[in-house]
C-alpha cells in the first residue's frame, strides 16, 4: 500500500523539505540529502549510483507536484530531473539516518 503524504512544506531558510504521510511517518529532509539522493539518472547511473561531491550547500529553489503520485524538486545547481515519488520520500523519512550515514562512508572512502 501506498503512504500518501498528508503534508509537504519546502522550508527555504532551513533548506529542508518537511514531510508527513498518512501513517504517521514524517521526517525534515535537507536539500543535500534529497540532492545527493536524487532518483535521476544523473545520479543513479546505470546500476550503480554516481557519488555527489561539493553538494553542502545546495538549496531547493521550488518544488512541483506531479500528478498524484510525486514531486519534481528543483536545486539551485541546476538539478531538476528526479521525480520524488511518495514511495521513495516515504522511504527516506523511514531510512534517512542508514542513508545518510552510508552516503558519508562513500565520501569517507572517495577521499583515501
């Protein structure tokens, strides 16, 4: 079953995207996190995902839904081509700590 969201606010100061779904998951979900994160092929290449660099400091310049079932999210750097679906955000408001922690050991590693 699909979780809808029963909220989404696009916090411009914060540069983080508040999340809430119909069974009580909610997270804040900063714009690194859904930039470096990004469903695009850009990002997710083909079968293996393509590590982001210097992304700290990215903003999310506007958010659209599309159709019922996603949100294109807009960066300032210019990104613009994933689409957000309700799965994938409720994915990352159950999984955003693993997440995150495992893109930080990919840079970890990058970097030696």
């Amino acid at each position: 079953m699909m979780s809808t969201p029963t909220a989404i606010h696009l916090h411009k100061q914060s540069a983080t995207l508040e999340v809430a779904f119909a069974d009580g998951v909610s997270a804040h979900l900063p714009a690194e996190f859904l930039r470096v994160h990004s469903p695009s092929a850009e990002v997710q290449g083909h079968g293996k995902p393509i590590l982001q660099l210097g992304k700290q400091n990215v903003r999310i310049t506007h958010i659209e839904a599309v159709g019922n079932y996603a949100l294109k999210i807009v960066f300032d750097d210019g990104h613009d081509s994933g689409l957000y679906s309700w799965t994938l955000l409720h994915k990352f408001a159950l999984e955003q700590d693993a997440l995150w922690a495992r893109y930080q050991k990919r840079i970890k590693q990058a970097e030696s």
